[in-house]
C-alpha cells in the first residue's frame, strides 16, 4: 500500500506531456483540489479523482474506438513523471 493519495487521469494517445503541464499548473490553483487534480482539458477521456491510502476505488469507461497507445497517469501535482503508464486499445 502507498503512503500518498493519487488519481487516474486517462488521456487520448500522445497527451501525457500536455496533462503533465497541466498537473505542474495546478499546483499554484487553490480550486484544483476540488476537482481531484483532474485537468480540465479535452484530451483526457475518464478520470477519477484522489484516491487515499487504504481506499479503494473503481473506474467503468468505454474506451475510444480508435485504437492507440492512451496514457494514463496520476496529475497530483508532482506525481505525473513516474506514476504513468499506457493502455494499449487493438481493433479485434
Ligand atoms: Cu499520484
């Protein structure tokens, strides 16, 4: 188990730099904890907010029809450069 809250930010293929960028901006936003550090941007397709350590969450969304390597990745501030990873979508 982690000792820190994270999210999960799921974005369209190529985006983890722009949510990335949007992770370091919200750190200087007082409302962005309101919104779970979830960046308002149209690249990102399903998210979830903070989850705390010992909570456990869950997250249903259809993915896009397009396949293509979609980044995921925590955008509480500071997180996004190693807490990553890419959902790979194949047309069957
Ligand atoms: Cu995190």
């Amino acid at each position: 188990m982690d000792s820190v809250p994270h999210n999960l930010v799921i974005g369209r293929p190529g985006s983890l730099a722009r949510m990335g960028a949007e992770a370091d901006r919200m750190l200087k936003d007082p409302k962005a904890m309101d919104r779970g550090y979830v960046p308002t941007i149209p690249e990102v397709i399903a998210s979830m907010g903070m989850v705390f350590p010992g909570q456990t969450e869950g997250l249903d969304f259809t993915a896009l029809k397009e396949p293509g390597d979609y980044d995921f990745v925590c955008t509480f501030p500071g997180h996004w450069r190693l807490i990553k990873g890419v959902m790979t979508v194949e047309k069957k």
